[in-house]
C-alpha cells in the first residue's frame, strides 16, 4: 500500500474500519454467501479510507462529528464498489488491488459484479436506516449525484473509451474531476450536512475538498509512473494505454499542479481558522505523497 | 414480446412509461453520452412493466395511487438494471432480451455494467428527491432490502453458480423466491405505504405479491420451454443448463404450479373486497399467460 495517513487520523480510521466491519458481519446462517465474501474483500481490506476521514473532519471543522459515521461508511461502500467495476476485465482489467487480487480474480467475475452492485446498494439502505430521514435524504440526493451522470459513473465510462486514445487537457481534467473529485465534493458536504453546517462553511469545504480529490488523482498518477508495485498495492505502468496528468505535463509538472491544488484547497479552509488544521494537515499529505 | 397485459392497465402503463422517459431525458449537452443512451435502450423498452403496475395497483386499492408513480419508477429502474446483470457475458451471457440486442450486445460491456449501476443508482437518487423524507426512507429501505443479500443479488449470483449444477426443489424455489417474488413483494408494500396503508394491508398485499412474482417466473420458465423468440422477445431454451420449476414438475405441473400460486394470490385479497378486481385480474394474466 502507498505510504498511509499521518497517525493524527488513526483513531477516525480505526472507528470507520470498525463499522465497516459491522455493516458486513457474517450473518448466522451457516450457508456461505460468496457475494457477501466478495464485498467484505474490498471493503474490508487495507486502506486509507481518505473519503471517510474526509466526511469525518468535515463534520468536526463544523463543530459536531457525532452523526458522521454512516455517512462515512456509506461514501466508502460507494467508492469500493466503483474499484471493483474499474477493475473488471471490461475495464481497466487490472489483476491487483489494495495489494492483493482483485476482486474479479479472486471471486469471479460474476460475483465480483453483483457485490459491487451490492455495495452501491448497502450505502443507500444504510443512510436510509441510520440517519433521521430529512438527512438520509439530502446525503442520498448528494451521493447519487455524485455517483450518477455527471460522477463516477460518466467519469468511469469516459476513461475507458478514452483508452488508446488521444485526449486533450480538458477532457483529462474532467474525467478526473468525476472519477475522484465530485464524490471527495459529496464527502465533505456530507460531513457538513451531518453537523448542521450553514451553506457558507458547506461551500469552503465542497472547494476544498474537489481540488483535495483531483490532487489525489493526479499523485496517483505519479505513483503509477515512479512507485513500484509493493509500494502501491496495484499494477504499475497499467496506464501505459491511458493518457494522465504525468503524460501531459512530466513528472515534475504534475507534482506541481498537484501542490498548487493543494495549497488552494488550503486556501479554501481560511474561514475555518486553526480549528481546520487537521483538513489542513490531510491536503499537505496528499501534497507530499512519495512512495 | 410475450402476451400484452390487459388493456384495463394501458392507462397506468402510459403514465409509468413517460415517467421513466422524464428520468432518463438527454440533458441539453451536445456531447453523446453513451451510459445515457444504454439506461434508455433497457429502461425505455417495450416492457409490461409489471411490477410499475403493482405499485399503482397496490396503491389504488389502499385508497390512494396518486403518490405512487416515483415508486413505481424506481422499481422498473431497478429491474431493468437487473436485467443487464443477468445478461452479461459472465452471468446467463444472453443475446436478446425485450426482442433486441441485449445491453451488451448492443452497447459494450463496459458501458452495460455502468448504465445497470446507473440504473439502481438513479433509483434511490430519485426517491430521496420525489417523495416527503419519510416516506422516501421507508421505500429507500424496502428497496435496498430486495436488492440485497436476501434479494435480487443473492438470487442472482445463487442462479449462475447453479448453472450445470443439480439443484433440489426448495433451491430452486429460494432463487426465484429472491430474483422475483422479493421485489414483487417490495413493490405492493412501496405502493400500500405511499397511500398512507395500514399494517394488515399492507401484510395482504405483500402476501399476494411475492405468490404472484413466484407464479411469474414460473410462467416464464414454461415460455422458455414452450414459447418461440419471436414471442418472448429473448432466446428460448436459454435454460437448458439450469434446473427450473419445469424440469422438476413437467409443462403440466408447472403450469399447476402457477395456477395455485395465483390462486393463493387472490385468497390473499379478501380483505379488499370488490376494490381488488384490477388485482384479480393481474392475478389472472399470469396464471392465464400464454404464448
């Protein structure tokens, strides 16, 4: 795995593995369930969970983190089911994920699309049950537009026709801004929403956190060029087909516009004063990501 | 397509039909989406659609259909995402479906999977928008919930891994149980909780409706073995690898089968009293459904 979150946010991660892990308990039946398998493969494995202790620090910057957690939880079954599709041999095909097989490899292709389908489906029925239902609603509203054709899944589609073809600068950003950018945007507004932020506070962190995501992306980028697979947990040259950041602007060029992302981001967090510190100490680990 | 239902229900249908043409309406953008296109293409097909109509049915006879129609909606944008699932190269790899090209067929697997993830996505997108919070968790929970782990996804990935395999009766009839009855069953709660329904309506209603969902696929089953392409819109003898509720009881039991299950439907309508005639008479289609 790429190099982890600073130990500020071990104690927010540790909480969201926690009920993560609760959300996909094995139920009593003695029958095996290999859809149920595969989605606690994903899930469960080792990971960041950046979107999650983004949707937690933005609750806290906002004064109440009490109520974030499920919609923590739910941006993380979103976000690893959208790594199980990337994955499929459709897709990017890509054999390795979080360091291990991915999820198609190890459980089939089949079952691999129906848990992922699967985890889509637990965010929504989560946020139903868990949160009073004029929050579920707003923070369903959020993620699936977030998700939908203007999200995930537009950004997803057009990375893949965009294989082997020529894009151009534009085009890149926007695949990248809705394969990363607009769902680490609904975290944090969901975050917000949890805490009962006003519109104001809710904006600074949207424009945090949409430059946070695409700086993100575009490390990623660079890991994929400079990181060996040991490091990162996933195949690495795998986007020798694919035009990125690192293609357009060299390996010292995207470190660039990814530290300006980052340091607008920070900007974005002024209104908050020192209490944003910890948002602030994530954009600068996003910013100083070396394998 | 196989037989039409009756012309008593061509008045909801066509409701339910431009509903579904609004959801999924090309936005002003000048640029093609493809995901679009392909939720249109399976969404928008000529379809009974069914389980639309039972949300409305379910409804009316509780006394009120004029919420019904965002239910109704939601629940053909998850079945037709289900659909696409169930066609793909890696599940029941079928070539037709609704007469033409299946999804993938016709519009690339990759793109397929995405517009199926869209499909559910924009399901509980659109509840969370059309409904009071309330009522949009409660229907957001019963939908997940058919979806899920003792759903449409359990009965789905059940279903492939018992391709070429033998299976015994109550296998089979927990598969179908959870690939139709279920969301049959979710379908007339959805539609008794958006009239306002009380509890032992809402039992009745949900009793009659997983019967008849279970008496559906019993009766697709029999088409399969006796229909032609032409009149059931997708390939015959698709099923030849896998145990149905033909191979176990014969056309004629099959079709008892059915025939009972419909009844019980029906039984289960007393309560209702004369305002459940339309329910009768969909009970009655599918026992009666005939190529």
């Amino acid at each position: 795995m790429s190099a982890p979150l600073p130990s500020t946010f071990a104690g927010i991660q540790n909480d969201i593995a926690r009920a993560l892990e609760q959300l996909l308990a094995p139920g009593g039946a003695a029958t095996p369930d290999p859809v149920l398998d595969a989605m606690r493969y994903t899930l469960l494995a080792p990971s960041k969970r950046v979107r999650a202790v983004l949707v937690h620090l933005a609750a806290d910057v906002c004064g109440d983190s009490a109520r974030a957690l499920p919609a923590a939880s739910a941006v993380e079954c979103i976000h690893a089911a959208s790594l199980m599709l990337d994955d499929l041999p459709s897709m990017d095909d890509a054999p390795l994920r979080r360091g291990r097989p991915s999820a198609h490899v190890a459980h089939g292709e089949a079952v691999a699309i129906l848990a992922a389908f699967g985890l889509l489906n637990l965010a929504y029925g989560h946020l139903a049950r868990a949160y009073p239902a004029p929050l579920a609603a707003r923070i369903t509203a959020l993620y699936t537009d977030a998700v939908g054709l203007d999200g995930l899944i537009a950004g997803q589609a057009e990375d893949v026709l965009a294989t082997d073809a020529v894009i151009d600068f534009n085009t890149l950003e926007r695949i990248h801004r809705r394969k990363t950018g607009v769902l680490f945007g609904a975290a944090a507004q969901a975050g917000a929403l949890s805490a009962g932020a006003n519109e104001n506070a809710i904006a600074s962190l949207t424009s945090y956190a949409k430059n946070l995501g695409l700086a993100f992306q575009i490390v990623d980028d660079l890991l994929d060029v400079v990181g060996t697979e040991a490091e990162t947990g996933k195949a690495v040259r795998a986007d020798a087909r694919k035009m990125t950041f690192v293609s357009f602007s060299g390996v010292d060029g995207a470190r660039e516009l990814a530290n300006d992302l980052c340091a607008t981001a920070e900007r974005a967090l002024d209104p908050f004063g020192r209490r944003a510190d910890p948002l602030r100490e994530l954009a600068r680990f996003v910013a100083g990501r070396r394998v």
